[in-house]
C-alpha cells in the first residue's frame, strides 16, 4: 500500500480489481492544493488501464477539486480509460451535483458498484466495447464544452431570473432533447444569438418566416430530420460512385472542426482512430477549407496523409478517396461527403462527376436550411419555457425575487 501526501488530502493506493488502479482519498480537496493533488494524481494513473477514486471520506471538496477530477478524467479519456468516482451520498456528491460534474464525470455511491460496473463492462462482446468508447468519446466531449454550457447556464439563469442554476439546466436539457439538437450546439447557438427585445416578450423572433424545405432530387421522400437526410446522402453518392465504403461528416461550429455522423463500411479501427486524433491533414479536411473537391488517387503515396494515418487507412483495405465539400447557397461548407475504395485510381482528378455534384448541392442546401430552422426552432421554444419557469417563481414568491440559494458546503468561488 502506498500514500502520497498534499496539504491536508491523503491519496492511498488500494487493493483493486486486476488491471484496476484504486485511489482512496481523505481529508480536505480546496483551491490551495487542488494543482499539487492533480499532479499526484497524473503521476499515479499514468500507465493504468482504468481507475477508481474513492473521495467518500474527504470532509471538503471545493468547485476547484471538483473541477481537478474532471482534468483527470478527460486525461484518461484521451488514452480510452475510465475514471470512476465514488462519493457515497454525503457533501462529496452534493458538491458535484451542485456544478453539474455528474454530468460529465461516472459518480458511485460505493466501491462495489463502481467495480460491478468495470466487471459488467468487460463481459460484454464486441458491440458493447464499441457502445463504450462511444460514451468515452461523448465524455470527453462534455469535458471539453462544459465552460461552455456552464456560460449558457449563467446567462440563462440570469436573464430570465429563474429560481437556480439547476433550474436553468433543466430547461437546457429538455429543450434539447424534445428538440432534437445536442445540448452543447443549443448551448452554443444561444451565448450567440441577439438577445430577445426582452425577457418578457411573447416571442424571441417575432415576424419570424420560415421557408420552405429546398428540393431533393435523390430521395423518395422528404428526409423527416437530419440523421434520415444523412443516411440518403451516404447511400445516394455510394450508389452513382461505386465505392463500397464512405461517410459524411457535419462541421461541429462548437468545436471548429468536422464530424463523423454516418458511415458504411469502414472498419472500427479507423473510425477510433479518426475519432481520437481528427481528420486535420486529410482529403475531407481540405475540402472543408478549400470548399471544393479533393482526390486522393493513391493513398499509398499522397502528401496529405501523415504515416499514422496512411498505415491506418491502408490496412483497412482503402487505397483511393475522393471528398466532396457540402455547400449552403451562400457558400458555407456545411459538411463533407466522403467515397473510399478499394482501388488505386479509382478516382481520378478532374471535373466533378454531374451527379455526385448535383446530390452534394441539394444536400448542402437542405442542411443549411434544416440546421438555420431546428435551432431557431429551440431557442424559441426554450424563450417559452423560460418565460414560463419565471412567471411561475413570481407567482411563489408574491413578485418579490427570492434569495439566492446557499451554496454547498465546501463549495469555493474562484
């Protein structure tokens, strides 16, 4: 057994589960030694495969310790481990509770049921280790945008002068969901969007029109939303190439950069790989910034692979690949549809095939006009919500603001 000391915080490293590393934390987790703890932390699961800390003993933990066990966690993500945190139902887990770090962090309330969860996860087959580098890589994403919902959260709170900030959370998230726009992009479309004439008006947009669906010429039917609309694409330019493998990717405005959201054929090998590193230095990241076309005829020998990814794409079987920028009418590249095959040359450089140009354009359109709509749609909708959540608290409180909230105990502000 073996301890490292901080200040007044203890970290014991306990018997675990193999392949487990176990921390067990006690006494105080403040601004004064938050840094000196996460570096003692590093230093210790550094090399582990997964983690579980044990901070049901610690008698404070302040928004800065909280927000250095989410640091930890988001390292750990980056390599594809886990941390679990196990509080027990005391002030540790209403601290975390009370910043919103059970969003973004796996809380237990024992021991047992942390490792029951590492144990579940392991006897699982091949379908469910992928469903849980799917969470792994939306973890670290809830990491990485959570300063920016926590901003959203304060402006909203404060704007429409609702009772908390959990309340605020609340409509967040349920906006989002009935919505169907992830909670970061809502976040992010409303610290940028023009403020409503006020936070009483009936209407965030008023005189608001909105324009019909653009024509798509390559479906059946009307796409019922984007995930439909996405799937049409994939198959409509596999179909008019030949190729037997692709996928579309949507500029994240969040994160500046492309996602994947539908794909078909590609080994999860190279998804993983794409996911944990990015596309930068790739055909479809050049046919983002160039917003036009990119050919790669021999991914054997083109410069814009780097030798990780070259490897990768080689050994899934992809010698050739050609990405086509989505473009709205005004010239914004709103995603990029990808083609892979199996053979050198089979896409060549020159003009861009008449078909595979016209169903890029349509779908480019369609998204622009789809995205513009669906989040106006849910600003309006959270405006109502708000509003309704406001006059709901004056009604309580007789008009007269009620006080503040006391903050958690041990909880401090920066």
């Amino acid at each position: 057994m073996a301890d490292a000391r901080c200040a007044v915080v203890t970290v014991i490293v306990v018997p675990g589960p193999e392949n487990v590393l176990a921390l067990r934390v006690n006494g105080e987790i403040d601004t004064a030694n938050a840094a000196e703890l996460e570096a003692e932390f590093i230093r210790l699961v550094d090399g582990s495969v997964d983690v579980v800390v044990d901070v049901h003993a610690v008698t404070m933990l302040s928004a800065a310790g909280a927000r250095m066990l989410t640091r930890v966690a988001d390292r750990l993500a980056d390599g594809g481990r886990r941390m679990l945190v196990v509080t027990g139902a005391g002030m540790p887990r209403r601290v975390l509770e009370a910043i919103h770090a059970v969003d973004v962090l796996e809380v237990f309330t024992t021991v047992d049921t942390a490792v029951a969860a590492l144990d579940h996860a392991s006897d699982r087959d091949c379908d469910e280790l992928v469903r849980l580098r799917d969470q792994v890589r939306d973890l670290r994403e809830k990491l990485r945008t959570r300063p920016l919902v926590a901003r959203a959260l304060g402006m909203l709170h404060e704007r429409y002068r609702l009772p908390d900030v959990n309340t605020a959370n609340g409509l967040l998230r349920d906006v989002s969901q009935r919505n169907n726009v992830k909670m970061r992009l809502l976040a992010h479309a409303f610290v940028g969007a023009t403020p409503p004439p006020s936070p009483d008006a009936p209407r965030w947009f008023p005189g608001r029109l909105r324009p019909p669906a653009p024509r798509l010429t390559f479906v059946t039917r009307a796409p019922a939303n984007l995930t439909v609309l996405l799937d049409e694409v994939l198959d409509a330019v596999l179909a008019c190439s030949g190729a037997e493998a692709g996928d579309v990717q949507l500029v994240d405005p969040v994160r500046g950069a492309l996602a994947i959201e539908r794909q078909r054929g590609l080994p999860t090998s190279l998804l993983t790989f794409f996911e944990e590193v990015g596309t930068t230095g790739s055909p479809c990241a050049e046919a983002w910034r160039r917003r036009s076309s990119m050919v790669v005829a021999d991914v054997a020998s083109d410069p814009v692979y780097d030798e990780d990814a070259r490897a990768v794409l080689l050994d899934a079987g992809i010698r050739a690949v050609r990405s086509t920028p989505l473009l709205a009418p005004s010239g914004e590249c709103v995603g990029v549809v990808s083609t892979h095959h199996r053979e050198v040359g089979a896409v060549s450089v020159g003009a861009e095939p008449p078909e595979l140009a016209r169903i890029a354009a349509e779908a480019g359109a369609w998204i622009a006009w789809y995205v513009r709509n669906t989040t106006l749609d849910a600003l309006e909708h959270l405006h109502d919500e708000a509003r309704r959540a406001a006059r709901g608290r004056a009604a309580v409180t007789g008009g007269v603001a009620a006080p503040r909230p006391r903050r958690p105990r041990g909880v401090t502000r920066r």
